[in-house]
C-alpha cells in the first residue's frame, strides 16, 4: 500500500510596500484618471501601448497596508488620458474572421452553420449527423442554395 503524502504548505513571499514599484490602492479609494482595462473597454478605450501605472488591491490585502498585494485577483490600473480609442477591423478583416468561424461552425455532412462551434476534431460533424440527436431548429442556419454576397456574422 502506497504512503500517503506529505501536504507541503504554500510558502508565501511577503514584500513590503515600497516607492520603487507602482502606487498601490484600495478598492474605491483610487483617483478617478486610473481606471482598469475592463473600465477602458466599456468607455471604447484601449491601453494604447502604455503599461500600467498602479495597483488596484484585493479585498484580501485591504486590512494589511503594509504589506504590498501579490493575489492574482489585483488589477493593473491605467491612465484615462493616455488611453487611445480602440481600433475597427476592417472589412476584410471581418471577412476573414467570418470565414474563420464558418469553417468551425458549419458541418462537413449536412452543410448547416450552427451558432456555436461544433467538435469536428473529435466527432467529425454534428450531433444529429453523427448519433441522430435532434437539434433545436433555433441553433443552426439552413444551407444556402445559392451564393449569399454578404454573410458577415459581426
């Protein structure tokens, strides 16, 4: 019969706060020019290549001050005024991208392009081309018969 093992305790590394990194801040208690990249993409903003100037702390570091926050849950925090509107795809990138999807989406057997994408590694086509489960009628598009000039999904 095998041992069981050891369970290790996580070492955890503490660093102090310092002036020699980035600013750190509590939740709702940063300036209003800092926001996330979350808050960016809701105002049609992008970082603009500029990286991030503060730290937004967890919950979990709040009642420590002393130390500075090494979750994963923190959030990098960005300068509103350097921010740069995001970008538009083109329409030949639309078209690329749609064709892109098209070929994950629609089955090789019975030609219908389904909203989601279908596991063509492993079953090769649909459900209901390859063990006869039926579709709901709403989640795919039937075959066009004859060629649609434009099929852009976005």
């Amino acid at each position: 019969m095998p041992r069981p093992r050891k369970r290790r305790r996580r070492e955890v590394t503490r660093v102090p706060r310092s002036e020699a990194r980035l600013p750190e801040f509590d939740r709702r208690a940063c300036p209003d020019d800092l926001v996330t990249r979350r808050q960016l993409r809701e105002r049609g903003l992008s970082p603009g290549g500029h990286g991030p100037v503060a730290v937004l702390r967890c919950k979990a570091c709040a009642h420590r001050p002393q130390w500075s926050c090494i979750h994963p849950t923190r959030a990098w925090l960005y300068r509103v005024d350097l921010a740069r509107p995001k970008r538009t795809p083109t329409l030949a990138q639309e078209w690329a991208l749609d064709r892109a999807m098209a070929a994950r989406q629609t089955c090789p057997e019975c030609g219908r392009r389904y909203h989601h994408a279908l596991p063509l590694k492993t079953l090769g086509s649909c459900l209901e081309c390859h063990d006869g489960t039926p579709a709901a009628p709403d989640s795919y598009c039937l075959p066009a018969l004859a060629p649609v000039m434009h099929r852009l999904a976005a």
